[in-house]
C-alpha cells in the first residue's frame, strides 16, 4: 500500500499549527496574568506576602528586615495589612471574623511590646455610610475579636487597650474604613 507524502506533510503542518497555538495561548494566558497582578499591585490591591510588624520606635535599632517590611495576607473578603508599625486588619461588609493569618501578623507586635514592656491599642473604625448605631457595635466586635487574639497569645488583658470605634472621613474608600488597627503604646 502506497502513502502519499504531500497528505502527511499536511497532516503533520495541521498538527504542528494546533500545537503552536495552544502554546501561545498557554503563553499569552500567563503573561496577561502576571501584567494584572502587577497592575492590580501598583493601584493598591492585597499581594500575598508574609505578615510583619515594625514598631516605629524599635526601627531604628537593629530590627530584623522582615520585622522592617509592610505586609498583606488576604482571606475571605478579609486581609490584613503592616504599614508603618501598625497592624491593620480590614473586614468584610457586615462580618467581625478576622482573615487568615491574624496570629502571624500579631506574634511580632506582641513579642515587640512584651519585650519593651509596653501596652497595645485596638482601636475599631467603621465608614459613615449606613445606621451609625449599627456600623460603632460592628467596629466594637471587630475590635474586640482582634483584642481576644492578642489575649490568645499570652499578653494579659491589662495590657491591650481597646478604644472606642471611631468613623472614617473620606480618607479611603468603606472597604478601608472598615478596619481595626493594632499599635504599640506607652
């Protein structure tokens, strides 16, 4: 039996155009991919990354580097943000559970402040859009979810100050007025 050789030459051209698309759009799939998470990074959206924590007034003595960088961890609708020595833990619309991470992102400003004998402050904020009532009891619980974790870790209730919610001005967008922060006090 006789093979025609132009009909496997075009078999084969057919295979290797399949081939070679499919391996452009593997290709182009991932670098469009890695272009949004750069885009979506450079506008301020969460990155994963490990969780740190730097309090200001240790910074300039000789603070591991990861104690020295910010940090984001994302859960559900739920991140948690370092920026400048403060622990910042954003909440879902209506939710008081913490993202995942929460201990990680405090084991630093606990061991921080046990270690120069200071106190911590929660404080909860809430955005000005809805029952004002509502949106302080919810800023309430969160902080007091955050505050319970750091107890979790061993830090004596004494030590963490839990302040009254407070209501964002238009500093920031409602996802970010929804949060609690964690700072290093006196």
């Amino acid at each position: 039996m006789a093979f025609n050789t132009s009909d496997d030459d075009s078999q084969q051209r057919f295979a290797l155009g399949i081939i070679f698309a499919l391996v452009l759009l593997v290709v182009g799939t991932v670098v469009g991919a890695v272009v949004y998470r750069s885009v979506a990074g450079a506008k301020g959206a969460p990155t994963a990354a490990a969780p740190a924590v730097v309090d200001s007034a240790v910074a300039s003595q000789s603070t591991p580097p990861a104690l020295a960088a910010g940090a984001v961890q994302q859960g559900d609708g739920a991140y948690i943000r370092v920026e400048e020595g403060v622990v910042k833990f954003y909440f879902a619309t209506g939710s008081a559970e913490l993202a995942a991470g929460a201990d990680e992102a405090l084991a630093d400003v606990v061991r921080i402040a046990a270690q120069r004998g200071k106190k911590l402050a929660v404080s909860g904020y809430h955005d000005a859009t809805g029952n004002a009532a509502v949106n302080a009891e919810l800023a309430k619980r969160r902080a007091q979810a955050v505050q319970q974790s750091i107890i979790a870790q061993g830090v004596v209730a004494g030590n963490v100050e839990l302040r009254k919610p407070e209501v964002t001005q238009a500093d920031g967008s409602n996802d970010e007025a929804r949060r609690v922060e964690v700072v290093i006090i006196e």
